[in-house]
C-alpha cells in the first residue's frame, strides 16, 4: 500500500490527469438531485470534478498534496468550485453532513478499511447515500488492483455499515477504464442510505 509521499511521487510526475468520472458513479448519481458529496481518497479529482459540474457542493479528501494541486488547478480550468482537505482518509472526520459520500476504487486492509467506513457513514446526513465502488476480493485476474490483501468481499463491507439501509450490493464484471490501459474486473458496488427516521440534528450537520 502506498504512503503519501509515494502517491505525491506518482501524481506530481502524471502530465496526464485522469479525467473520466467512474462509470458507475454517472449510472447512479445522474439522477440524483445535487446536493452536498464528500469525495474520499478523490486523487486528482475527476470524480468531484464531474459532481461539480452538476451542482453538487463537493468536498473532496486525499492525502497527496500533488493530487489535491492537480484537482484545483484543473478545477480553477473548468470554472469550478470544489473545497479540497488534505488529510490522512483513515483519519479523517467529517464536521459537516453529506447527501452523498463517496469511496471510489480506494482499495485498504481490512482495519483501515472498516475505519473509513464508519467515518463515512458518520458524516452521511439523514437520508443521505454511502456509494462505495471497488474490486471485489473475488476478482483473481492479474494486476488489477495490485494485492489481494487490500480487497474487500460484500459482507466484508456491510458488516461494516451496521447503521445503514442497504439498497444494492452486487459484484459483475466491467471493464475499469484507466490511463495505463482497460482491465476486466468484478467490481463491486455499494449503495447504502442513512434513514430518515435519524435524528434530524444529525452531529455536525452544517447547514
């Protein structure tokens, strides 16, 4: 697993940012009103900046610097606005509440793993949606997510989110489209809400 100042390697030396939202992401979310979406692990950000784009008040994390600059610069091109922390993921707690929270192909050790999940879940407004997007565990194929140790199986994941409604949990195959080339993977998908029944004074709602 790689330390920030490896990913400040890796981003600062990427002339070519990625630019292309997760597939799954646009098929779940275009329909959705905007809203406020806290983006975690958002690397150079072209997940926040396509919600962005479309009304959301975006909040996106990520503990590379030179990911977090990338973001704001390419941000700043497009004519948006996107507030940026940089931060530890595995230790970062929102102060705000979120409609929508997003863990897109950030893929941990189990303990880090549920970690961000409870604090996901935390930061998630009454009726808000958790939408986390990854390779399964299940998936055997050669490179595509660098070690298995750092994936997750479903009930791994919903053990994790004990507080939420879970509306979709499934794993299929598609093709994860990345700068260096395509890879065929079983990516899980993860749709979780908060209920509405939670204390409308939901700790650290911002409004």
């Amino acid at each position: 697993m790689r330390g920030a100042r490896e990913w400040d390697d890796y981003y600062a030396t990427n002339d070519d940012p990625w630019r292309r939202p997760d597939d799954d992401l646009v098929t779940e979310v275009a329909s959705l009103p905007a809203g406020r979406a806290l983006d975690l692990g958002a690397g150079e950000g072209a997940d926040s900046l396509w919600l962005a784009c479309r009304g959301w008040e975006v909040t996106a994390v990520d503990q590379s610097a030179a990911a977090i600059g990338t973001l704001l610069r390419l941000a700043v091109n497009e004519g948006l606005t996107v507030r940026v922390e940089i931060a530890d993921v595995a230790e970062y707690r929102s102060d705000a509440a979120y409609d929508l929270v997003l863990i897109c192909h950030m893929h941990l050790p189990g303990e880090l793993r549920s970690r961000i999940l409870a604090n996901a879940a935390a930061a998630l407004a009454p009726g808000g949606l958790l939408l986390l997007i990854g390779i399964a565990a299940a998936d055997a194929r050669d490179g595509a997510a660098g070690s298995g140790a750092l994936l997750a199986m479903p009930d791994e994941v919903l053990g994790a989110l004990p507080e939420l409604s879970i509306e979709r949990c499934e794993v299929r195959c598609r093709t994860i489209r990345c700068l260096e080339n395509d890879l065929p993977s079983d990516v899980m998908l993860v749709s979780a809400r908060r209920p509405i029944s939670d204390d409308a004074e939901h700790p650290g709602r911002s409004d």
